[in-house]
C-alpha cells in the first residue's frame, strides 16, 4: 500500500510541480529576471526547494525501513554481465566524463570559448544562466542538488517503484516511462529543450541498468550542469 501512495505522490509532483509550475510561472520568471525585478539566486533557491523536498521525504521513508539505500541505486557497482552493450556503455560514460572534465577545463580558462556558446544562446536560456559571482556560488549547490535528487527521484525511486509494483514489466520500458517523464518534465523550455533530458534520462536509465548504481549518473550529472557556471564572463 505504502509504495502505491509513494507511486501518486510522486505522479502529484510530477504533474503539479514539475509539468504545471514550469508552464505556468516559467516565462513570467524570465520576463521578472530579465526586467530586474527578481535576481536569479532567488530562483536557483526555489530550484533546489522543489528538488530538495521530495527527495527529503524519500530519505525519510529510508529511514524508516520502507526500502533501502539498495533499493534506490545508492550503492557499489554491481555488474550486469559481459555483454557488448555493458561494455560500450561502460566506454560511453568513461568518454563521456572525459568530455565533461575538458569542458569544465576550457571553459574555466578561455573566455573565447564563452563568447562562441553566448553566440548560439537564446536570450531566453542565457537569461537563466549565472553570471556574476554570487549567482556562480550559488548555481554550484544548484547543480550538485540536481545532480543527486533528479538522479535519486527519475532514476533510483521510480526504477524501484515501477519494479515493485509492476513486477512483469521489462526494465527497458521502465526506463523508457523514466526518460519521457523527465524529458516531460523540462517541457516548459520549449520542445527542443526538452528533447535533450529526455535523451540523457534514457543514457543515464542505461548506465543504471548495466551498472547497477546511480554514483556514476549523479557525478556525471553534476559535472555537466556545473559547465554553465563559467559559460558566461563574470561580471
């Protein structure tokens, strides 16, 4: 009973945070910042609230034994076999976090680089982004709090719900269910950008499944929203 409750609970902010907020006070967020009229450190914060809040309540039925830190990913590698496709995931996410490093590398250093992403950047996505000092410290928690709640929730949570309570179902459609809905999720940036989650939910759902631990989707998570912290000068 408890996990079905867990199940419309997590169905509740999905559809009332996630789906409605976003489309309902998004581009009022944008025209607020971008008339001055609301910093973007405040917004960051309600980020991190509206991510920190349902994981909280996760953490808090851990505690109180409804499932375990096993149950949502959150331990060692545990290999799935020898497969082809364990083994070019297992390229791809090593490829992948040497791409990020560099880009956390360059970005850091070069400031061409920076004017080159600002040119193929909507106003409406730079307006998002951080670009004086404090808006910089800030976005770092933000992103670390991304990383380890969305991981937690769109991954580690809704695998083990879905595979609780529809046991016979295949986990290549549980992960299929898992990226639409945190593609989904970002919806109110415009189908284009919402394209991309739902891409990296399905690579992510694809590490998890073959490494059998979110660790490494957390950390490459991290690092990849970390990169927008230098890809604006500070001013």
């Amino acid at each position: 009973m408890i996990l079905w409750i867990c199940l419309a609970l997590f169905l509740m902010y999905f559809v009332g945070y996630e789906i409605w907020w976003g489309l309902t006070r998004y581009k009022k967020i944008i025209f607020a910042i971008g008339q001055g009229d609301m910093p973007k450190t405040r917004l960051y914060i309600r980020l991190m609230l509206g991510l920190w809040i349902p994981a909280g309540l996760v953490f808090l039925l851990l505690t109180n034994g409804q499932f375990t830190l096993n149950d949502l990913g959150l331990s060692w590698f545990k290999l799935s076999g020898s497969s082809g496709l364990f083994y070019i995931l297992a390229a791809t996410a090593g490829l992948y976090f040497m791409y990020l490093t560099y880009s956390l590398i360059v970005l850091r250093i070069y400031a061409m680089k920076k004017l080159s992403i600002n040119q193929n950047m909507s106003e409406e996505v730079k307006a998002l982004i951080p670009a004086t000092k404090k808006e910089k410290q800030v976005w770092v928690f933000t992103a670390i709090t991304a990383g380890i709640t969305e991981e937690l929730l769109y991954r580690g949570f809704f695998f083990y719900l879905m595979g609780e309570l529809f046991a016979g179902l295949n986990i290549f459609i549980i992960l299929g269910i898992s990226a639409l809905i945190f593609g989904i999720g970002h919806i109110y940036q415009g189908f284009n950008e919402a394209l991309k989650p739902t891409f990296m939910g399905l690579l992510f759902g694809l590490f998890y499944i073959s490494f059998g631990t979110i660790i490494p989707c957390i950390v490459l998570h991290v690092m990849q929203d970390l990169c927008v912290v230098d890809m604006i000068n500070e001013q």
